[in-house]
C-alpha cells in the first residue's frame, strides 16, 4: 500500500512544449481571477448593473470550472476534452446572449430578442459538436451550417434589432453595445479557425498543424474575460455618469 502510494505521481507532469496543457493551465487561472474580480466588485453598482456583473462572474465562473477539468482530462489522456468545451460553451454562449439583453433592457429590449440570440447560439454550438465529435467525416457540412447562425448573430447585432436599440440608448450603453459587437465579430471569429484546425476538410492543412485547443483557449480567455470587462467598464462609466 504504501509503495503504491508512493509511485502514484499526485500531479501529473508538464512537457515545457505542451502548450495545449500550459493553456489550460494559465486558462484556469485567469478565469478564476476574473470571476473574483467580477463578484467582489458587483455590490459597489446598483441594481441595474448588478445582474450584469454577475452574469460576467458566471460565465468566467463556469469557464474556470471546466477549465479545471480540460486541464485534468488533457493532462490523464493527452487529447482534447471535445464533450467538456462543448458543455462549457453551451453554458456560456447563451449567457453572452443574455447580456446583450440586460444592457439593452434601458432602451426597452424584449426578451424575444435574448431567445432567438440564444436560439441561435444553441445551433450554432449543436452543429459544431456534432461536427467536431459525432459526424467528423461531415464535419465540413456540420461547420458550415453552424457558420451561418453564427453570420445571423452578427446580422442581429450589428445590423438588426439589437443595433436599433443601442441606439435609441445611446452614450455609454450604444459605445458598450459597439465594443461587445466587435468582440462577436472578431473574437468569436477565432473559433471557427480552431475547428478548421482541428477537424478534416478541405481547409486541412491551412492552419499548419496549430492546434486546436490551443486556439480555444485563446478565443475563450479573450472572449469571455474581455467581454465581462467591457461590461464592467460599462457599469462603472454608467454609474460614475448618473452621481455626476
Ligand atoms: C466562451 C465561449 C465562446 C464565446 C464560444 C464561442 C464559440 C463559437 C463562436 C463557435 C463557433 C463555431 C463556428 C462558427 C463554426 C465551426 C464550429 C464552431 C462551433 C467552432
């Protein structure tokens, strides 16, 4: 028993060119640490930026969680943890949504808006699994239609209804709106170059071997603590604005 338990390493080792797992590493971390930031800071606004803060805590609060087990299941297996990022994303995806909503609420946003941006992610992250893990010899059909609903997101928020509102809200909350659209724009933009990396196709190749997970892990430390910071710069803009 005890020479069992002596030849059990309790933490596994890291290759100082893993950068899969030094991803999922400093992911985890950084996720923990914006969740901290995000609850400790939300009682100093009030009520209408609160729920906002805290949605930014749950998401990067969610992230850090599945990171801990990405981190685990990599470190045990060495390949990707396909079924925990997608569970992670089909949390935090539709909670992205949800702040569009809530900081559109000020300019009388409906909550349809929030259900067909959420519809809309639901699909987009459906197909893209389906094409990741289940029907991977398709997984250029599967992606393709997970790219449109992904093009009729930024339709929505750029261009559609979402766009009117931020408007008629103006100042800070149009400038916020504008930001959190390039975030979708461009940030979200990182994760269709991950699949292309990381499923065949005829863009195989292109990427050059990076890997998938790696550009993942990127896309979601941008994305989901960026996001939650521009909603605090948000609140805080906001806030400092009505005291004035
Ligand atoms: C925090 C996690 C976020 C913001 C995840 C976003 C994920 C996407 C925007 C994924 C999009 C995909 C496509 C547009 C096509 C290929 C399949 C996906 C699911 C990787």
């Amino acid at each position: 028993m005890e020479n069992l338990l002596t030849s059990l390493p309790m933490v596994a080792k890291m290759a100082t060119n893993d950068y899969v797992g030094f991803t999922f590493f400093v992911g985890c971390m950084a996720m923990m640490a914006a969740s901290a930031f995000f609850f400790l800071s939300m009682n100093g606004f009030d009520r209408k930026w609160k729920t906002s803060i805290l949605v930014s805590g749950l998401i990067t609060f969610i992230a850090a969680v599945h990171y801990w087990y990405m981190r685990d299941y990599w470190a045990v297996n060495a390949e990707s943890p396909t079924f925990f990022r997608y569970v992670d994303w089909i949390l935090t995806v539709p909670l992205m949504c949800v702040e569009f909503y809530l900081i559109l609420k000020v300019a009388g946003a409906k909550k349809s808006l929030m259900w067909r941006l959420i519809f809309l992610s639901v699909i987009m992250l459906v197909t893209g699994y389906l094409g990741e893990a289940v029907y991977r010899d398709q997984a250029q059909i599967w992606g393709l239609i997970s790219g449109i609903a992904y093009f009729v997101i930024v339709y929505d928020i750029w261009l559609g209804q979402a766009k009117k509102l931020a408007q008629e809200a103006g100042g800070a909350v149009l400038k916020a709106h504008k930001t959190l659209c390039w975030f979708v724009l461009v940030g979200w933009a990182i994760y269709p170059i991950g699949y292309m990396a990381g499923t065949p196709g005829w863009y195989e190749g292109i990427f050059g071997g990076i890997s998938m997970d790696v550009i993942y892990n990127i896309g979601d430390a941008i994305n989901k603590i960026g996001f939650g910071l521009v909603i605090y710069n948000l609140a805080v803009t906001a806030t400092s604005d009505s005291n004035a």
